[in-house]
C-alpha cells in the first residue's frame, strides 16, 4: 500500500473537499484551496521520496511489497509512482491557480470545484498505474467525467454548460468508440491484462501461453484486432485532440472557467498519453512486423501539429489561441509516439516532454487567469500594455512563451529536442517528421510572441497596475522555476526516465 | 428452439433501436428504448448471464429509461407540449454507418466460425464467481468505479440544485 | 468474399453462434452511431449513447459466453457490470447538463448551442 501514497492523498483530498463543501458556502473557499494546495506539496515531496526508495529497491520488490489483489491490475512500478506524483502536482498547481476563481468568481459550489479537481487527478495517477484494459478505462473515463463538470461549474453562464454539453456529447461518444475497440479486443484474445495482451496480440513471444490458458493468439494483421486498436486509437485520439477529431477542443476551452480550461489542456492530456503509452506503446507494439496503428498515426500526428499551428495564428482569444497550441503540442508528443522504433529514447522523450508541458502550460495559463480574474476577458486586446501593469506578468509570459515555442534555455525546448532526437535515431529514421516539427516550432514562435508584442509594445486604454491575485501569482512563480531550474536537473531527469522506460519495457 | 429466442430478441432490440434513433416523436423513442433495454436483458438470459440481465433490467431499463422519461416530462412542460426531435441531414451519417457495418459485420462472421455454443455449468454463471472475481481480481476498477459515482452525483448536484435565495427563469420543473 | 446472402440464411437455420451475436452487436452499434450523428436534440444523441454503449455490452457477454477462456474466468461479465455502471453516471451527468443548459436557454437541441460556433 505504500507506494499507492499519491492515489491515496488524493482520494483523501477529493472526499475531504467533497466534506467541506457542506459546510463551506461562498467565502473561504480559497482557504481550503491553499490547504489543499500544501497537501498536495506535502505529498508531491513524499512521493519523490518514495520514488527514490521505488527505484533503490527495483520494480520486483516494490511489486511483492503490495498485495496481490491490487498489483493484479495496478502496477506499482517506479514509472507509474512517477506520474502519480506527477498527477498530485497538477493537482497541487491546480489548487493554486483555481485559488481567487473559488474565492471570488465562482459563486456557488466553491468545494465541489477543488473536490472535482482531486477526483479528476486521481483518475490521471490511476491511468497511469493501470495494467488492466477494465482498470485503464475507468480511470480515463473518471478523468473525462470529472472534466465534463469542472467545464460546466459556472452553470448561470451558458458558455460554460455549451462547452459542458459539447466536451460530453462528444466525450461519450469516443468513450463508447474506444469501449467497443476494447471489447473486441478482450474477445479475441480473451484476456484483459496488458501483459497478457501483449503476449497475445501479435507475432507474440509463444513461451508466455503455457502459464495462460484460454488465451488466444491472434496475428496482429487481422482485420479484426486491427478493427479494435483503431477504435481505441480514435477513443485516444479524442482525449488528446488528435487532428481529425480535435473540434472539440477549442470550444470546451473557451466556454470553461479559465481555471478549468487550465486544468483540462494538462490532465486529460496527460491522461491520454500516458494511456497511449500503456496500449498503443507498450501492449499493441508487436516486436516484430508491422505495427497496426503507427501508419495512420504517423499521417495524423504531422496534421495535428501543423494544422493545430496555422489555425492558432489567426486567433485573437488567448484561450482559443492556446486551445490550438495545445493540439499542437499533442502532435509533437506523437512525434515520439510514432518513433517507437526507437523506444528507449522515445518513452523518456514522453515523460520528459509531458513535464515540460504540464509546467509552461499551466503558467501561461496562470498568466491568462490572473488577467481574467480582473478583466473577465481574454482577447487579445486585453493583454495591450501588460507591461507597464504588472511587468511580473509580462515577463512571466514571455518565459512560458519560449517555453512554449521550444527557444532554448527552457524546459520546452528540452522536450522538443528529445522528442525529435526520439524521431531522426537510426532505427526510426523519420527525417520527414522532425522537419515538420521544426517548422512547426518556427510558425509557432510568431503567435506566441505576438501576445508578448501586444503586452510590450501596443499601448493599453487602461494603465493602473494589476495586483496578481496570490495564488495565480505562486502558481505562475512556480511554473517559472520549474520551467527554468528543470533545465540543469535534465540530464538527471533523462536518465531516471530512461531507466524507468527500461522497467516498463521488461514490463 | 434455442436460437428462435435469440432472433426474437434480438430483432426485437434492433427495431427498437431503429425507432429510438428515427422517431420524430421524443416519447416514443423512449418507450422504444424501454422496450430495446429489456429485449437485451433478454439476450443476456439467453446467453447465460443471468446476472447481467438483471442488472440491464434494473438499472438500464429501471434507472437511465426512467431517467430518461423524467428529463423528457420536465423539458415538454417547460418547453409547452411537444420538443424538437428532429434529425439532421442523414447524408454523411449513412455513408459512415454502411462503412461501419460493412466492414464489420463481414470481418466478424469470417472471423468466427460455426462454432456450436460450449456448455456452461450454472454454477460458474452464477452471481458468486461474479462476486468473486470483481472483488478479488478487480478491487481498483471497483474502487475507482465508486469514486465515478460520487463525481457524478456531486456533478449532478452542482449543476441542478437550485440556490435558496433567487433563481433564473421561474416557470419551470421541480 | 464468402459473405453471401445465401450463406446467411442458410446460417439462420443453425444454432446461434458467436458471429450471429457480434454481427447484431455490429449492427446495434450502427445504430447507436447513426443516431449520434443525426439527431439534434441532446437527449437524443444521449438515448443514441446508450444503444452504443449495449452494444459494447452485448459484445462483452457474448464473447465471454463462446470466447477462448475458460468459464470461470468472467473477465467479459466483469467488464459489461462496470459498463453498465459507467452508463448510469454518464446519463446522470449528461441529464444534469442538459437540464441546467435548458434553464438558461430554453433548449435541448445541440446544434441550436451556438455561442460557441464550431
């Protein structure tokens, strides 16, 4: 049980808000968010230090140390304790950003908002834990529910329940798409383990079916297990907002809460692609032939960066211009995705790409929510002369914008150089696509910075200073440090990805 | 004999389904989906699964229908009698669903050959394997499972319980 | 192509068999599908939602029933219970949207959600 801490807290947290709410009316809900804020760092701090004991102790003893009725379909490896305490900081983050929105927007309900937060960040540390086909797809499926309602929380704003309505329509249905792919794939094999999957579905590495009766063996070329990894590649591919099924994503971020909006371009996604890592990655990978999805994937993973870039030029509101910058940035990740040729660079690259994310992510989207709290707006007109009103802002900005756009000396560029490193190995040889992401990065250097040319250098109509809420404020302050400090910690970083991937490999 | 109470049942499903997705009527196709939600109980029976035909009875046609028929009732009265139920321009939506199934059901068929049914002991049908498999094999889906409905009910909380003081357009529900 | 009229017919005069389920789980689901995509009224598509989602099920009882394991492994009636209970929060939480959408816009057509233009 100890290594499931992060979950642990979280449910913790999120029955604790779920308390609170009854007594909690209006007033004083940023309080509770700030406590949970520390909680949420507590645990963060204990978590890594019981990664480090995890990765001093090896995957097999961590595994004995957990009984068996939870290790069956939970997995308590190093690289899973990792992203659920890479979950508990979301949601630390989370707390902290969504602080004077609780506390002075959002007029009823104040709780239930922070208790949606730990509940959907809960569902995110336990996709990452899971090894079960039924297990992963409660927990993505815990992650979109809780999604559906944090974007419909202001619910006398009939923006905010349209994009409710929307990101549920839509959410269900890929919900049920991905359902009926997993059902196909659980009768054809029989089994519902990923291990097991793994073994089954494939050329397949035979020795694992002695031990496994009434699992069966399928090739993955049939056309029916092709059938049901294409289904769950659809179901995926709309939790990330991959291309084809991206339109959605700016409408759900527009008409959410701005601190909602935040929280959904980094958890669900984060969700996603660590489910992708799990099914399409590591369980629907045969190791030798073709792999089913990765034609199709490659095509749709050039479109989604590029049409997410162009169309993100030509918006004027910072949440729909960020929407589509973070369908963007799911085409760089499934730059890695697709070069799983070369996989002991191209899940680190995963991770580290995901952190790098997660961190400029929120505190570009901090800066949108300090303004917002004050402004109630977010077109681009709003941001004129931000400067001079609180320089801490703008400067915050033009940081998470490098970030964002991949300039050295950030933890964005980092990312982006390990994902395209994943994608010109020998062994992938994606030249095409690399090239591709590099001009997608330059495209997107010209949006970014137009925000910042508006802040700089285009006169505002109003001038006073804007105090920045405190928690916005600290939110943002420590998603700059991450997104610098991380710099020097990723050769670290990389080699404790790297051999968490090897961990997950022999998984 | 067997097989004529699947095909009851099933075609029984499958034009309830059709009129629960064509009706122009929304009252209708709720009862249809009624009706489509106890014809799969039955199916459910007949593949001997007798626990989760229960649990299609009780909760998809006894919960959600119900639930179903309340939102509607609720809307119809604010709304004044009859709501929109109409449907789009099925163009694209045929093409897609002809591919579905003309890629599927082919696929499924040679897939699967005349197999005949294998034996099933009722005791390992039985709702005590059930029981035991999802507590001893499935404890985290269970328990995330649970954690689901709590979302979902403080969800539906949030979003409908009305606040005490004042409250938008008076004329409708509760 | 030895998917022929012929041979379905001639199939319906024996025993029913695992293709006969996923070929009506297949069609159930085009279904489900067709009415998500046509319908305007929200509960509509949620109604269509369902069907989709009894179709997954009938898939899982019916691969568990003629599927490779053995009997006792109940990994499919496992799955359709907790699809079942994953339907029921989806329908309270989609009704609840809805409804409070209705209270402010006096609509359940999906399409007529506008503000947001696609």
């Amino acid at each position: 049980m100890l290594f499931l801490f992060p979950e642990l807290i979280l449910c913790g947290l999120g029955l604790g808000a779920t308390v609170a709410a009854l007594f909690c009316r209006g007033r004083g809900a940023g309080r509770w968010a700030l406590y949970g804020f520390f909680v949420c760092l507590a645990g963060v701090v204990t978590g890594l230090c019981l990664l480090a004991y995890a990765i001093d102790l090896g995957p097999e003893a961590t595994g004995q140390l957990t009984p068996e009725f939870i290790a069956r379909t939970f997995a308590v490896d190093p690289l899973s304790l990792f992203f659920s305490t890479l979950a508990l900081a979301v949601c630390g983050l989370a707390m902290l950003f969504s602080m004077e929105f609780v506390e002075e927007v959002l007029e009823e309900h104040p709780a239930e908002f922070l208790a949606l937060i730990a509940f959907a960040s809960l569902g995110i540390a336990c996709v990452a834990r899971s090894r079960d086909l039924i297990t992963l797809f409660f927990s993505l499926e815990l992650v979109s529910i809780s999604g559906y309602l944090l974007s419909g929380m202001l619910r006398r704003e009939p923006r905010s329940l349209e994009a409710a309505l929307k990101y549920f329509l839509i959410g269900a249905v890929s919900s049920a798409i991905m359902l009926f792919g997993m059902s196909l794939i659980y009768g054809l094999t029989g089994a519902t383990d990923l291990r097991v999957l793994r073994d089954a579905v494939g050329e397949g590495h035979l020795h694992a079916v002695g031990q496994l009766a009434g699992v069966r063996m399928v090739s993955s070329q049939d056309p029916m297990v092709i059938t049901g990894i294409l289904c769950i590649v659809v179901g995926l591919g709309f939790k990330i907002a991959m291309v084809p099924f991206h339109m959605w994503c700016p409408d759900v971020y527009e008409g959410a809460p701005t601190p909602a909006t935040a929280f959904l371009s980094v958890g669900p996604k984060a969700a996603g692609f660590v489910a992708i890592v799990r099914l399409l990655m590591l369980t629907f990978a045969p190791s030798s032939g073709p792999v089913p999805w990765a034609q199709p994937v490659l095509w749709l993973c050039a479109l989604t960066m590029t049409l997410g870039n162009v169309v993100a030029c030509r918006q004027t509101n910072l949440k729909r211009m960020l929407a589509y910058s973070s369908i963007a940035h799911s085409g760089y990740i499934l730059i890695a995705v697709v070069s799983l040729g070369s996989a002991d660079l191209a899940l680190p690259a995963i991770v580290m790409y995901l952190i790098a994310y997660v961190l400029m992510n929120v505190g570009a989207f901090s800066v949108v929510i300090a303004l917002s709290n004050i402004e109630g707006r977010e077109d681009i007109h709003a941001y004129n002369g931000l400067s001079k009103r609180s320089p801490y802002l703008a400067y915050a900005w033009v940081i998470f914008a490098m970030s964002l756009a991949g300039v050295p000396p950030t933890a964005g560029f980092l990312g982006k150089l390990y994902v395209f490193m994943a994608a010109l190995d020998d062994r992938v040889r994606l030249y095409w696509l690399a090239v591709v992401g590099v001009a997608n990065a330059v495209i997107s250097v010209w949006y970014y910075f137009r925000v910042a040319r508006h802040m700089f250098f285009v006169e505002g109509v109003r001038t006073e200073p804007i105090r920045v809420g405190r928690g916005a404020g600290w939110a943002i302050g420590l998603s700059l440090a991450g997104t610098l400090v991380l710099v020097p910690l990723f050769p670290w970083l990389i080699s404790f990805a790297t051999s968490a991937a090897q961990v997950l490999g022999a998984w | 004999m067997g097989s004529v109470v699947f095909y009851f049942f099933a075609f029984a499903a499958l034009a309830c389904a059709v009129i629960v997705v064509t009706s122009r009527h929304i009252v209708r196709s709720v009862a249809a989906l009624f009706v489509c939600m106890a014809a799969m109980a039955g199916i459910y029976f007949f593949l001997s699964a007798p626990f989760i035909g229960a649990m299609q009875l009780m909760i998809y046609a006894g919960g959600i229908t119900v639930l179903l028929i309340f939102a509607v009732m609720l809307v119809r009265r604010a709304a004044g009698g009859q709501v929109e139920h109409a449907s789009r321009n099925p163009g694209g939506a045929i093409v897609v669903v002809i591919g579905f199934v003309g890629w599927m059901a082919p696929a499924a068929w040679m897939a699967f050959g005349p197999r005949q049914m294998p034996p099933v002991e009722p005791r390992v049908a039985g709702v005590e394997s059930l029981a035991d498999d999802l507590i001893r094999h499935y404890v985290p889906a269970f328990e995330i499972a649970s954690v689901l409905l709590l979302v979902a009910m403080i969800g539906a909380v949030v979003l409908t319980l009305r606040a005490k003081q004042r409250e938008g357009p008076p004329t409708d529900d509760e | 192509m030895g998917f022929m009229l012929g041979d379905i017919l001639e199939s319906l005069g024996q025993p029913v068999g695992l293709r006969h389920c996923l070929v009506f789980a297949a069609l159930l689901f085009a279904v489900g599908l067709y009415g998500v995509l046509t319908r305007r009224n929200a509960i509509g598509i949620l109604m269509a939602l369902e069907l989709m989602l009894n179709a997954v099920n009938a898939n899982l009882v019916a691969f568990w029933r003629y599927g490779p394991g053995p009997r006792e492994a109940l990994n499919g009636q496992v799955f359709a219970v907790f699809v079942i209970t994953m339907a029921a929060a989806e329908a309270a939480v989609g009704l609840a949207i809805i409804l409070a959408l209705f209270r402010l816009r006096r609509t359940v057509n999906a399409d007529e959600v506008n503000l947001l233009k696609g």
